[in-house]
C-alpha cells in the first residue's frame, strides 16, 4: 500500500485520501465563507443603526431603511447631515453648515462640502469620539474600510448622545469601559489608520457599559492598564466569537449584545485575575453569587486548613521547646558540675604549684649551702638584653631553679644545651637586683672573710656594666657592683661600733701581660711584680694602697682608675675593656677586745674573649686579643685543674691566675658572674661562656675559713 502510494497507479487509499482533503478544503472554504458573510452581516447591521439614528436625529434625509455602503456614503458626504447631528447633540459645535446644496454640484460647493467635513471631523475629535478621513468620503476609498470608520464615527456619537441622555451631562467618552477608549485625543488619528483600516470590527461601540459602571476617575494607573488590558482581551474574544453568533443575536440590542458575550467570556480562566485586580472585593462577579459564594467556601477551607497546620505546628514547636528546655537546664547543671570541678582542679594546681616553687626554693638554699660547706665556686649567670632587635635570642627557657636553656637558632636541629647556676638574672634585671644576691657575700668581708667576684663572659657581654655600671664608671648614676660594695662595706663599718675598720683601695689591670697599678698618677711606668709571700700567696706590694673613708673617696679612687684603664674600640665593643682589672679592698678590723681580722675582696672584671675575626682586631687590638685570650685560657686550664682536683694547678701560667691563686684555689669565697650575649650570632662564644662557668661551678675551694686572730693568740705569735 505504501509502495502505491508513493509512485504507482492510484488506488483506493489514494483515492480516499483525495477524498478527505478535498472535504477538508469544503469545510475550510465554508468556515472562511461563513466568516466573511457574518463579517458583511454585521457591518450592514451597524450601517443601518448608524442610518437609523442619523433619521432620528436630523429627519429623513433620502435613505432607505437598509442603505448599503455607497447609499450610506453618498447621503453624508456633503457633511450636512453629520454637522447637523454632531450640532443636536453638542449645540453650535460646528458653527457653520452649507446648506441645502445638490450633491457634487460644482468644484466651489464641494469645496465647501468639505468646509463641513472638516468642521465636523474637529468637533468630533474636540469630543474625543473615534474619528475617520475626510478622504474616507470619497467614492474611490469605498473599499478599503473607510465606510466601517464612519459608521463607527456615528455610532459613537450615537453612544455619546445616549449616554448624555442617562447621566445628564456629556463628558468625555470613558476610557476606561470602552474599547474604543485608547483612541484618545492624542492617538486617535493614528489609531483610526490602524484599527480602522484592518479591523474595522474592533470599534464596536461598548460605551453603554461606561454609562452602567461606576466613575473610573479615581482608578490608579495600574488598574488602568490592568483595565486597558481587560479590554484589548475582551474586544478579542468579541471578535473571535462573532462568528459564533447567530443572526438572531446580531438583531439584538448591542449592549445586550455585549452582556451576553461577557458573560459567556469571563467564566474563562484568564480573566480571573484581571477581574480580581479590577475588583478585589469581588465586584467583579457579584452578578455570579453562587460562583462567589463557592469561592469563599472554598476559600474559608483553605483557611482552615491553613491554620490546623500551623496550629499542629506550633504545638510541634512548643513541645520542641520544652525538650530544649531540659536539655538546656540539664547542660546548666552539668556546666556548673565542670565549673566546681575546675575550680577544685585549679586549686590542686596552684597549692601544688606554691609547693613546687616552695621546693625549688628549699632545693636552691640547700644546694647554695652545699656548695658553700664544699666550698665551691659560685657562679651566677647574666643575660644581657638584645642589643640589635633583627636578631634571633639563642636563650630558650630560664627556670626560676637556676636553670637555662639554649640553642643555636640558626641551627634548631641541633640539641638544645641545658645549664644548671645558682641564680640566672634575665636582660631585664637592675643592678639593685644583681647586688641584693651578692650582698651577703660581700658583707663576709668585714666578718674577716677573702671574697671574689669575677665578671666573665664574652667580649660585649655586660661585664663592666655589671661591675661598673652602665658608663664603664664615669657617672654616678646607676652605678655597678664595685661601688655599692664599698659603699655597703662603710655603711656596716660605722653601723659596728665595737670594732674599728682600715679599708684601703688597690687598683690595678693586667694589659698585655703587665700588671699596671691604675691609681698612679703615671702608670705607663709603673709596671708592677707580683711576690710571693710567705704563705705562699701572691700579692703586689708596689701597688698604691689608698686608704678610704667614705664613698665618695672611693668614687673619685674609682673613676681615676677607669680613666687610665685601657679600653678601645673594636667592631664587638665600642668601649671594649682591653685589660683584665682587679678592684682590691682591704679590710682589717680590731675590736675594743684587741681582736683582729684581715680580709680583701677582689673585684675583677675581666677582659672579654673574642673571635679575632669577629671583633676584627687588628694591630694593638690583636696583640690585646691574644694577650687576653691566652690569659683566659690559663684562667680556663686553672679552673679545670682544680676541678679534676689535680695535684698541680698551673697558677704561674698567667699574671691574672697568680694574681687570683689565693681565690681560686684558697679559702676565699668566690663569686663568678658569667654573662652571655642572647644574639644567635653569639651562640659560640654563649656556650662557651657557659661550659666555662659550668666547670668553674664544680670547683671546690673548701670550708672557707674567717681571717681572724684573737689578741691572745696575737700576742703569742708576737713573742713567737
Ligand atoms: N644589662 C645590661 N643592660 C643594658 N645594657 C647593657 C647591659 N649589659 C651590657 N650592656 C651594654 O652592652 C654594651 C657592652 O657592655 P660592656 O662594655 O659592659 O661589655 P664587656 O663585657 O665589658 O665588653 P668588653 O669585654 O669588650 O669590655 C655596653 O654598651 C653596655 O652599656
């Protein structure tokens, strides 16, 4: 069958095919025919009411009863008749009218004919009515459905006319109800050219129902575009259903006319919300109360239904709430539990923390006793603050037990070095603070005991701020360890009354291996020797011995002997200390008893080791270097002997340790204060330092022993 239809001969299902289409193109061919004829239909049916009403308004005029178009159009294009109405209904409008002249008479009379037109066609559109071309007059335009805007020119004055007849007075015509409406005064020329001449249908004249509806005056502009848009639709449905109405209907009167296609039209769904919009209490369709009465039913369901649902859900939440209630006054109860346990923790920690540091304290003074019945040197350690704020500190942790721990920061993998003192001063420790430590230690002098503090450390390290303070010993402010120790020793020598105390000052530095007395007035010539005494010790008896009897005697001694000190710039240092100096009190008391002590602290700064590359010394500085290091190595070998507790210390290696024998190695309490710079860059000469400090620490000297004779034993040794 397929193949038949495609190319072979016709048979029956070809045959039927022909047949269905061509009772298709009957069907279409009688719709569109039916369509055009009700088109014809109901243009003559508005024609001859536009006739009609003409008669009724100026008396007949030689039309008959059904006039067709060119009848229609030849009887007013003189524009008598259309001036004559326009002027009943809006006296004097046009206030000229020719008259009484034989259509088409001569060229002058239809010159003035068109006087008319024109005349009428200015009143019209003063009355805002739709309007028509003078052209659509003439006999050649027939065709193009200019006789449809004419008849709808007419008929909306007719409208006009009874509208003025319901309400009394002839306003413009409503917008608003009216398709015709959006032909106001400013687009109506237009729109005649648009709507007129391709739908001319669309004029139907729905200005009766302006007349029944209320005033649109105070419509917002939204409801008149939602209104304007009701009514584009409308005239649309109108239009489309035309073709649905029957002759009987088209007979009827237009605004019933009108009525019935409404209604048929707004039980659609599309113009629900229009009307809504329109009329949101529902004036829309109260002439629907059943539909409206629906609605509301339907409406209240709705709501109620709604408000089951959130009544169910508020009890949701109520419930949800009191669950989170409990939860919440369970997780209360439960904090303030932790709350109580954390306290009573807290508590624990402190008492145990008090009691730790309790021990720390306990273990310090028992170790500090220790050492001092061993005998050991005591060592105390002083970091002094960063002096360049890029650099990194090597120093980790203090501990408050003298503990301290460093790393180089430049390598942090390697293992940090913990180191154990008898006291660590922070960088942020006064002078006060040192000497408060040191102050009982000191004040054994005038108790007959030989006493050393010794600055060690690296060059730069703090040494001769700490024993001199801050200006090296220039100013009195601030001042260093050596003054207030002999400001202390005066203040307990006039406090005892009972014994009478000779204090005297030797001053003296070992630069370059020469012991230089720093209290002569020339010490370039007074290089002293060191002598044996006869209990074996060393001392300098060619060394000035100055007598002291206040603290500003010892003041002007001090600063007289930093003056001639040997110091020198050097990239580590500004002011680098180039000599090791010894600061000698001598103490020797008697008692109104006859009793006598001898004792002497030594104060020694020490020159600081360095790094030749690092100070960049050169010249004098470089032989001051080696002459310094070398005694520090001494120093160092000294200190390990006696930790080894050999049988031979090497004392006579160096200046300073012969010079230091009766302190390292003898019955003196000695002091070492080791002072390290935090900067890594220093981490070297810092652990050095430390180790240093660290075997000095092991060094013991033995029970110290009192210099004190009584006077019997004096006496005896006198005769002896
Ligand atoms: N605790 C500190 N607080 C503030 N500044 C300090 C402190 N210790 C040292 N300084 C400062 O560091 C610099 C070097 O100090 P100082 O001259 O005392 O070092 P030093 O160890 O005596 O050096 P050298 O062995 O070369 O003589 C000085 O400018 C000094 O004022």
């Amino acid at each position: 069958a397929s193949r038949s239809l495609r190319g072979g001969a016709p048979g029956p299902e070809r045959r039927a095919e022909g047949r269905r289409r061509m009772a298709e193109a009957r069907r279409v061919s009688f719709r569109d025919g039916r369509f055009a004829s009700r088109k014809t239909e109901e243009a003559a049916w508005r024609r001859h009411q536009a006739a009609a009403w003409l008669e009724s308004m100026v008396g007949p005029f030689g039309l008959t009863h059904c006039p067709s178009e060119q009848e229609f159009v030849a009887a007013l294009r003189n524009g008598i008749v259309l001036c004559k109405a326009i002027n009943k209904i809006q006296p004097g409008v046009v206030p000229k009218v020719v008259a009484n002249a034989p259509c088409d008479s001569q060229p002058s009379t239809a010159f003035q004919y068109f006087e008319n037109i024109r005349n009428f066609l200015v009143a019209v559109q003063a009355l805002k009515l739709p309007s028509f071309e003078a052209s659509d007059l003439e006999k050649d335009n027939l065709d193009a459905g200019s006789v449809g805007k004419i008849v709808d020119c007419v008929n909306s004055l007719k409208s006009y006319q009874e509208r003025k007849k319901c309400s009394g007075t002839y306003g413009p015509v409503k917008y608003m109800k009216s398709p015709l409406a959006p032909r106001s005064a400013i687009h109506v020329q237009s729109e005649n050219v648009t709507l007129g001449s391709s739908t001319p249908q669309k004029c139907l004249d729905l200005t009766e129902i302006d007349a029944e509806g209320q005033s649109s005056q105070n419509v917002g502009p939204n409801m008149e575009e939602a209104i304007g848009k009701l009514q584009r639709i409308i005239l649309d449905c109108m239009i489309s259903c035309k073709e649905n109405l029957n002759q009987d209907v088209l007979k009827k009167d237009p605004v019933t006319l009108v009525g019935t296609i409404l209604s048929n039209q707004l039980e659609k769904e599309q113009f629900k919300p229009l009307l809504q919009l329109i009329s949101p209490e529902g004036a829309a369709t109260k002439n629907e109360p059943n539909q409206h009465i629906e609605c509301s039913n339907s409406q209240n369901e709705n709501r109620l239904r709604l408000l089951e649902a959130q009544e169910s859900e508020l009890l949701e939440l109520k419930t949800m709430f009191q669950e989170v209630k409990v939860d919440f006054r369970s997780l209360q109860t439960q904090f303030q539990d932790d709350i109580t346990e954390l306290g009573h923790n807290i508590q624990g920690i402190s008492k145990a923390a008090l009691g730790y540091n309790q021990a720390v304290k306990e273990n310090r003074n028992l170790y500090n006793m220790l050492q001092e019945v061993r005998g050991n040197i005591r060592v105390f350690c002083r970091i002094r603050p960063l002096m360049n704020s890029k650099s990194i500190s090597s120093i980790e942790h203090v501990g408050n037990d003298g503990s301290i721990m460093v790393c180089d920061p430049y390598k942090p993998q390697t293992t940090r070095k913990i180191f154990q003192f008898n006291q660590i001063f922070g960088p942020t420790t006064t002078q006060d603070e040192i000497y408060r430590e040191t102050q009982s230690l000191i004040r054994s002098v005038m108790d007959g005991y030989n006493v050393c503090i010794l600055a060690y450390g690296q060059t730069g390290s703090g040494k001769t701020h700490t024993m001199c303070g801050p200006s090296g010993g220039l100013s009195s402010n601030d001042l260093g360890i050596n003054y207030m120790a002999l400001n202390d020793l005066f203040t307990i020598s006039t406090s005892r009354e009972d014994v009478k105390y000779d204090i005297r000052v030797q001053m003296v530095e070992i630069y370059n291996e020469q012991v230089r007395d720093l209290l002569s007035e020339d010490t370039s010539s007074t290089k002293l020797d060191i002598r044996s005494s006869s209990n074996g010790l060393f001392n300098l008896p060619d060394a000035k011995m100055c007598p002291v009897q206040s603290p500003s005697d010892v003041m002007t001694l001090m600063l007289l002997g930093e003056k001639h000190r040997a110091s020198g710039p050097t990239a580590m240092n500004n002011r680098s200390s180039r000599s090791h100096s010894i600061l000698t009190v001598h103490v020797n008391g008697k008692d109104i008893s006859g009793n006598v002590s001898c004792s002497c602290l030594h104060l020694v700064d020490l020159a600081g080791s360095e790094r030749v590359d690092r100070s960049e010394a050169t010249g004098d500085r470089l032989k001051e270097a080696q002459h310094i290091n070398k005694s520090l190595s001494c120093l160092g070998d000294v200190i390990t002997a006696l930790a080894q507790k050999n049988s031979h210390i090497p004392y006579r290696n160096s200046k300073l340790t012969q010079l230091l024998q009766s302190s390292l190695g003898g019955n003196a309490k000695t002091l070492m204060l080791a002072h390290i710079s935090p900067e890594g860059e220093s981490y070297v000469e810092t652990l050095s330092t430390l180790k240093f400090a660290q075997r000095a620490s092991t060094v013991e000297l033995g029970t110290a022993h009192a210099n004190k004779e009584s006077n019997d034993i004096r006496e005896l040794k006198e005769q002896v």
